[in-house]
C-alpha cells in the first residue's frame, strides 16, 4: 500500500517537500551573499531600493514572508488534493473495493504524503531562524532590535512552528474535502481555516503558554514624558521583550480602567518668541512638560491609578513557545485526523 500510494502521489509528495527545501536553499545562499557584501543586516533594513545590499535583505524579506504563507498553500493543494481527486472522479472506490481496510487506504496517505513535507518545513524554520537571527536574539538588523522573536510574524516563520502549522494546514484540508468532497470548497474552506490558525494562535492563545513578568513603572517614570531606556540597568536589556499588555493598576494590584480621554493634557504648545533665545525656550518647553506631567499624574492619583504595569514575555521563553504551540498544532492536527476517519468510514465504493 505504501509503495501504490508513492506512486500515485509522487510528484505532489516531490513538490511539497522542494518547495520549502528549494526556499531554504535560497534563504542560505542569499545570506552567504549577504555576508559577502559586508552587509551588517540580514533582513528588513530596507525595502525596494536599488542597491545590491538592500536587494538581497529585500529578497529574504519576501522569503522570510513566504514562509509563513507556506502552510496556507500546501494545505490548499496537498492537503485537499491527497484525496478530493480521488473522491470527485470515484477513483477511491478502486482502492476500497481490494484487499484493503479504510483506515489503512486513509492513514497510508497522511503519513506518506504529509510526513516529507512537514519535515521539509522543520528544515526550513531552522533556516529562517539562522538566517535572520543566527546566535543573536536581537537579530542582524536594526528592526529586529526592538521585535522580540515571539511576536507575529516573526515566531511564525522560525523554529519548528511553521512545520506545526503545516501539518494542521494538510490535516484541516484533508478533512475538509472527506467532509465536503468537493475540490473547489474544500480549498476555500482550508484557506480560510488555515489563515485564522495563523492569526488566532499569536492574537488570543500564546499569550497564555505563560504567566508574563511584570515590568512596574511608578506614576512619575510612566508620565515624565521622558524615556525610561537611560535609566534601565544595561543587564535588563540583554534581548527585546513581547508586551502582551499595559495598564494602569491600583495600590490593590487591580486594573484601573480609563476612559480614552481621561487626564488628557493640552495639546497647544509653546511657540518661540521672537526675541527668545534656544536656551530660554527649551527651558519653557521643560517646565510646559514637567506641569503637564504633574497635573496628569494628580488626575490619575484622583482616578484610583497607583503605578503602571507592563505585561510581558522575555526572548529567552522562545523555545518553551515555540514547542507548546507546535504541539498544539500536531495536537489538533491528529483530532482533525481521527474525526475524518469517521468520514472515511462513510465512502461508498
């Protein structure tokens, strides 16, 4: 049975497997490349201009984005095709009606056409994670600098989890075309399922994979109208953090919330007189700013406000990340699978 389904599918299992090895290859040769040109950014330092260096990180911009859009693409036309082919043109029935049991015809098929490609995927996050970041959580590019890795798009392109999503992809597009046996409306449901996992995961469910340290900033340092970076220990700046959320909270530790317009301050700043010196009016300007602050944070003391808090993750929880949600997805992956053997139980030979 394995060698018949090789057969069969060998030129879909070929292409779902060069696709993201061939995209991986490229990735590390225009990285090799890059390197060569002595360029100090791998991606995302500029977009579109001219010149070679920013032709060769705009490539793996494009690249990088690829990878992510990667899992929508193979489930649409691996995942579905794998058997909606066969259903819509009856074929099925050939392999139903030998000395062949429906859970052997259906679990043959996933794992030899889905297995190569979700282990393709594997290689090519990893590509993507030494290309962008190699050794550095803070990346090669200026950009990367104030991203942390587990925020979109970003964690869905490195690592582990594009092959995560990938195998979820092939399993929603499976299942949809057992369910509607329909080639056209299984693709465009797998499309639309498989672009809500990619966006849901990193909008509503990792934020909960942990509980996220609490950044506390008093009232003074949160409303100074002054950055805070210069006055941070240099060894609490080692990697760039994923801030999930902020607010204001009470001396009781509760959220305090605000309406959009609460302790607004005045927008009318000072203009420069025309006899005043810069020296004199950059002082007018701090003394504008340091009442405007004061009064803001007396309106936030009468609110209830106590101090503001950041929620965040640290770039070290990475691979704690990156493992949870690809088991999520292998997780839901293999719930998808065992309920399409109920549909597969219901084809007629």
């Amino acid at each position: 049975m394995i060698w018949v389904t090789w057969r069969q599918f060998r030129g879909t299992i070929l292409l779902g497997v060069l696709a993201p090895l061939l995209l991986a290859t490229a990735i590390a040769a225009v990285t090799f490349l890059a390197d060569r040109l002595g360029s100090n950014y791998v991606l995302f330092r500029c977009f579109g201009l001219s010149t070679t260096t920013c032709l060769t990180e705009s490539s793996l911009t494009l690249a990088s984005l690829a990878t992510i859009a990667l899992p929508v693409v193979l489930g649409v036309f691996v995942g579905v095709t794998a058997f909606s082919r066969d259903i819509e043109r009856r074929t099925h029935v050939l392999g139903l009606t030998q000395a062949v049991g429906r859970m052997q015809w259906y679990w043959t098929r996933v794992l030899v056409v889905f297995t190569p490609i979700v282990l393709a995927m594997v290689v090519l996050g990893y590509v993507v994670l030494w290309s962008r970041f190699g050794t550095s959580p803070f990346g090669s590019s200026f950009v990367d600098a104030f991203y942390s890795r587990l925020e979109f798009p970003t964690f869905g392109t490195i690592g582990v989890v594009p092959a995560g999503y990938t195998a979820l992809g092939l399993a929603i597009g499976s299942s949809a075309a057992l369910l509607l046996r329909n080639t056209i409306g299984a693709m465009v449901v797998t499309m639309v399922a498989t672009v809500a996992v990619i966006v849901v995961f990193p909008g509503l469910v990792r934020e909960h994979y942990a509980t996220p340290e609490v950044d506390r900033l008093t009232l003074d340092q949160s409303e100074s109208g002054q950055s805070v970076a210069y006055e941070m220990d240099p060894s609490d700046v080692q990697r760039p953090s994923w801030t999930v959320d902020s607010l204001y909270v009470d001396a009781e530790g509760k959220r305090v919330d605000l309406a959009y317009d609460a302790c607004s301050t005045v927008d009318d700043w000072p203009d420069p007189g025309p006899l005043e010196t810069t020296s004199d009016f950059d002082n007018r300007v701090d003394a504008f700013m340091a009442d405007q602050s004061r009064a803001r944070i007396e309106c936030l003391r009468v609110q209830g406000a106590d101090h503001y808090e950041n929620l965040l993750f640290d770039d070290r929880m990475l691979w704690r990340f990156q493992f949870t949600e690809a088991a999520l997805c292998l997780l839901l992956s293999f719930s998808l699978a065992g309920g399409s053997t109920l549909a597969v139980r219901r084809l007629r030979p």
